[in-house]
C-alpha cells in the first residue's frame, strides 16, 4: 500500500503562490485547493495513512472511519480508493449537498442527526465512530482533532514551503477547524520568522476559543470542541467573523482577484483587510485558500440562499 500511497505523492504540496493586489498591504495567497483531491486536507489524509500504514495500524482490510463531511472526508475518500480501503464518513444533516454527493459516490456515509449539548452535531458523531471502532475490530479511526500525524503534515509540508517562499514574512492569517494546518504551520515558520504574527480566523458560533456556542450556517471553519491538537501559545491573535463578513469575503475575494475559494479563505481575506494591528506599513501577509467554492455554490454564491440564512439568523430561527 505504501507503494500506491507514493505514486500521488507529488500530486500533494507545493502548491502555488499569488501575488494579490490588497491596498497598503503585500499579500499573498497560497492556493492549497492545487492539491490531489481539491483541498489542503490531502496533507493531513496522506501522512496520517501513510504513518498508519508504516506502524501496521492499517493494512488491506482494515476500514478507515472519521467523522467529517468535507474536505478531509473527500480527501480520505480519494486516497483510501487509490489504497482499496473501505471509508466511513460519519456527517450530520448540515452537511453541504455537493459534499455529500461526491462522499456518497465514493464511500459508506452515515448520517448522525441527534443534536448534542453545544447546539451541533459533532460531539454525537464523534460517539458514532468510537461506536463503529468498538464493533469493528478491523476499523481505524483517522482522529483528525487529536492525531499528531495531522499537525505534522503541515509542520514538514506547508510550513517548509512557506519558509522556502519568503524571505520576510510578517503576518499569516489560518482559518481554524481541527487545528492542525495552524499548529503546524506556525510552530515551522516560527522557526524562521520568530517575529511572524500568526492569525487565527474564526467564525461565530464555534467554541475553539471559548466563545458562546451558536448554529453555523457553513462548513470549513470553526468546530463544535476545543481540538486536543491546537497550540494556543503559537497564536497571536484571533479574529472572528461573522457569517455575513464570510460571504462578502468569499464574494471580494472573486471579484477583486479572480480567486473562487470556500468558506475559510473568503474568511481569512475578509479578515486580513480588516484587520487593524498591523504594526508597519506595507507589511508582508499570507493566507491560506483551502479550497474551491463549487461545493458552496449552494450558499455562499446562491444569493436566495444568503437572504435566507440572513433573516433567519437575524430573528434566531434556526435553518
């Protein structure tokens, strides 16, 4: 299996940098949706297979099971077929249709719909695939917000490339999920650039810095727990966005630079432009473009859908 895992290898990294045009700012995007399945998860899906696989936790028969309905479901989905693996995706009914379409082509998905006590779903699902480990042995929990290997990828992958790419770099904006694209990239660019501020974006209603919880209208940002992965010390300041910011930034980001992103880049750009603690001028900035917006056309592109979720969420109704 590692020889199949090593022939699309060089489909994941190394993924172009552009140079945006942002007033009083030098920003640059990394466009990570370059990669094997269309997202940054292939990172943290290809080491945690590979490392799983190289430990003999995994083999031909075993059943890859996470819960997660997107990108790093797709991502598993995509490298367990290269394997011959069976994959579980374990999601709830906020799961984006696109994603769910593309996961139900390709793997078992199971659908968790008892709300748990944060208002979401990912506590409950969560149980599900400790559940489904406890009645199959031959089962392998990828554990996406606890394993290190998921930190990892981003620390010997993401974060070398921008440390190779930059020789000044002042400020990253990440938006935050299960915490490992952050800790890893920031602990690598630290070690070069230990005077770089590392931005977190995040979006209302998720937990991961303590806020209130509240129904999210979006996927790929925020979470429904603290991740056991996340480093808080390599965190300089954390901005949340709300989810009209987010669609206006996904909106900017296609219209002033031609980029169509998801949910976490239109966040991070909206937050890098309105971000006021800049400490020099023109100073040296990236973010991150998980990946495309062609699963959110649904939402954050379908103008219906935004005036929908905008008075729903004004008055506290919940979609």
């Amino acid at each position: 299996m590692l020889s199949n895992l090593n022939e699309i290898r060089h489909l994941i990294g190394n993924t172009p940098l552009k140079k945006l045009s942002v007033q009083n700012l030098s920003v640059y995007a990394k466009l990570e949706y370059n990669n094997f399945s269309g997202s940054i998860k292939d990172r943290a899906a290809f080491n945690i297979l590979f490392e799983a696989i190289s430990d003999g936790l995994v083999n031909k028969n075993s059943r890859i099971v996470e819960s997660s309905s997107g990108n790093f479901a797709i991502a598993l989905m995509s490298i367990c077929k290269k394997l011959g693996l069976k994959f579980t995706s374990v999601v709830d009914p906020n799961i984006n249709k696109g994603y769910e379409h593309l996961l139900r082509l390709g793997c078992d998905v199971q659908v968790v719909d008892e709300i748990d006590k944060t208002g979401g779903y990912l506590l409950n699902r969560i149980k599900k695939v400790q559940q489904i480990c406890e009645e199959d042995s031959s089962a392998f929990w990828t554990n996406q917000y606890a394993n290190p290997n998921n930190y990892l990828s981003y620390y010997q992958g993401l974060g070398k490339e921008i440390c190779e790419s930059f020789d000044e770099l002042d400020y990253i904006f990440i938006a935050v999920s299960s915490g490992g694209t952050i800790t890893g990239t920031a602990k690598r660019i630290k070690e070069k650039f230990p005077n770089v501020k590392v931005i977190a974006v995040d979006i209302e209603g998720s937990v991961i810095f303590r806020i209130e919880p509240r129904k999210r209208y979006v996927s790929g940002l925020g979470a429904s727990k603290v991740p056991d992965i996340l480093d808080a010390t390599l965190i300089d300041d954390v901005v949340i966005v709300s989810h009209e910011e987010l669609i206006n930034g996904c909106r900017e980001l296609l219209i002033e630079q031609s980029i169509f992103a998801g949910a976490s880049s239109g966040a991070s750009y909206y937050a890098l432009k309105k971000y006021s603690k800049y400490d020099k001028d023109k100073p040296e900035v990236l973010f991150l473009c998980p990946d495309k917006g062609y699963t959110y056309l649904d939402t954050i592109y379908n103008d219906n859908w935004v005036k929908k979720m905008q008075t729903s969420f004004n008055e506290g109704v919940i979609l």
